[in-house]
C-alpha cells in the first residue's frame, strides 16, 4: 500500500501528475490518498491534481490530525479496501473517533 498526503492543489504539469500516479498505481498493491482538505463536509475533489489522481485510488480521507488517521484505519479495518471507504463514507464512529472519543 502507498500512503500519498497531498491536498491534491498541483500547479505542475497535468500531464506529469498523470505519468505519476499512473506509474505508482500500475506498481503499488493500492494507493491512499490523505487529503487536509478533505475534513470539510463541502469538500469534492473537484481541483485539477484530484481530478487528475481519483481514479486511480482505491481510497481517499480526509486528514488534519491524528485521529483522523485513527477514523481512517477504523474505516480499513472494518471494512477493507475493497468495501465502501474513504471521506465520503465516514460514519458516525469515525467522527466519534476523530473527535478524541471511543468508535461506538
């Protein structure tokens, strides 16, 4: 598994972005993205670089801090990279969890 952290906001080359992340998914088992940016519920991966990288993750979180990489976990854990996962599948524990309490 490769972790990416980026906010997804590249100002290079689309055309370099795309050689890259097809390169990294044609090679990696998956590939994760952490995105800051997408810890706010209006968030969408609508910038250039995410547009560019989406379809080549198997799963993208939003990360600001520690625990949400623990909700990020939770979400891999229960339900594998293969099931639902990512920000927009945030369940109410997750939030929980990132917010510093138990999973429930």
């Amino acid at each position: 598994m490769v972790v990416v952290v980026s906010d997804g906001l590249d100002v290079g080359e689309p055309e370099l972005l795309a050689d890259g992340i097809t390169w990294l998914a044609d090679r990696a088992d998956s590939v994760v993205w952490l995105n800051p940016l997408a810890v706010s519920p209006s968030f969408e991966p609508a910038s250039r670089g995410m547009s560019t990288v989406e379809p080549y993750l198997d799963a993208l979180f939003g990360f600001a801090d520690a625990a949400d990489l623990a909700a990020a976990a939770n979400q891999l854990e229960r339900r594998g990279l293969d099931g639902p996962v990512g920000y927009e599948f945030e369940s109410r524990a997750d939030r929980t969890v990132r917010d510093g309490g138990a999973p429930e």
